[in-house]
C-alpha cells in the first residue's frame, strides 16, 4: 500500500520506539548512577511503559499551560514532565524507587538528559535516508 499513511505511520512508529528505547536506557542509567533510586527488575518494563505514557501525554499538556501562562517556562517542560513521569512511574510496585528527594531529583535530571539526547539524535541518525530523499525531490 503506497501513500502518506503507510510512510507517515512507520515514522511515528520509529520515533516511539526511540522513545521508548531512550527511556529504558536513561532509567538504567539513573538507576546506576543515582543513589537514592532503585530499579527493580520484575515491574521495570511496566515502570517504563507508565513513564514513556505518562511523559508522552504530559509534555504537550505542560507545554501548552507553560505557553498560555508563562511563556519562560517552556524551556523547563521536559524537566517538569520527566520528574512527574518518573514520580508515576515510581507509584508502581517492583519498578523503580527512590529513598530520598534527591534521589528524585537527581534521576529526574539524568533521565531527562538521556531521553532528551536520544530523541534529539537518534532520529537524526536513523531517519537519515528519508531526510536524503526529500532533499533529493
């Protein structure tokens, strides 16, 4: 089947799985390099599936409140939505855990890094083919 829908729909289906992919390895990463945060390996799929939604629905819902009341804080939405995926995430029993704020904090911020850096380049990197085709056309 050829048309917009089919090219249209792997994209999206690309960048979800990069999501999804950066997020796994931004909670491994806090979880190793965090003190204070825990990651439990029998709801660890689970916790990453409730913070790869959680953070999908919750940034441009932040965005859009930041936009209409305090346009400066646009630039915070992706710290602001990952703490609060991470909390939601956290509500899940044998998941993730965090003894302390900091802990919280701290993965809030490695988690962002890590998933804001994968959803910056790594669709640059696979996507490249596609790129060159339009440029082409």
């Amino acid at each position: 089947m050829r048309g917009g829908t089919v090219p249209g729909m792997r994209k999206l289906l690309i960048l979800a799985a990069i999501f999804f992919g950066s997020a796994v390895v931004g909670l491994l990463l806090a979880g190793l390099l965090v003190p204070g945060m825990g990651v439990g390996l029998t709801g660890f799929i689970v916790a990453v599936v409730v913070f790869t939604v959680a953070q999908s629905i919750l940034t441009p819902l932040v965005t859009g409140i930041a936009r209409r009341f305090s346009p400066p804080l646009v630039g915070g939405v992706g710290v602001l939505s990952t703490g609060v995926s991470l909390w939601i995430a956290s509500s899940m029993q044998g998941g993730i855990t965090f003894s302390s704020s900091t802990g919280w904090l701290l993965a809030t911020l490695v988690v962002w890094l890590v998933t804001a850096l994968g959803s910056w380049l790594l669709p640059m990197w696979l996507l490249k083919k596609t790129v060159r085709k339009v440029k082409a056309r």
